[in-house]
C-alpha cells in the first residue's frame, strides 16, 4: 500500500514540476513530439533494409530541434542564468 502511495506522490510532484510554466510545457511537448517522430519512422520502416532518405533528414531534424529546445532550459542561453563560468586563462 505504501508503495502505491509513494508512486502517486512522485507522479504528482513529476507533474506539478513538468507543468509548472509555459517553456516547461513546451519542452516536454517537443520532447514528446520528437519521440513520436522517431518511433513512427521507426517502426514504420523497421522491416527495410534501405530508405529513401527522407526519413533520415526527418530524424534528424527532430532530433535537433528537441535537443537544443531542452539544452535551453529557461529560454535564456546558460551563461545568461550564470550556468557557465568563463576564465579567462
């Protein structure tokens, strides 16, 4: 019983935490999405020993626009949120 409970706490606080503001939304939609791309292309063409190409690029792309919209966190760049230190030697 215990065990039950402590699932749904975590799954309240995952949720309170992924719905929290707009750019948190935004990024689990996109990370979703790009999960959804890469499984349909997946499955769909799971059986082929080659492609057209398209699907390859499709991937890609998704891939690119999911990564760099979770590397952005905030929407500002990390140095902004004072995430990176530079040195200067």
């Amino acid at each position: 019983m215990a065990d039950h409970a402590g699932a749904r706490s975590w799954l309240r606080s995952w949720r309170r935490e992924a719905l929290s503001d707009e750019w948190r939304v935004m990024q689990l939609v996109v990370a979703l999405a790009c999960l959804f791309v890469t499984a349909s292309i997946g499955f769909t063409y799971a059986r082929d020993i080659g492609v057209a190409g398209w699907q390859l690029w499709t991937w890609l792309v998704s891939v690119v626009v999911a990564v760099s919209v979770l590397l952005a966190g905030s929407g500002r760049p990390a140095v902004a949120r004072g995430g990176l230190e530079l040195s200067t030697g």
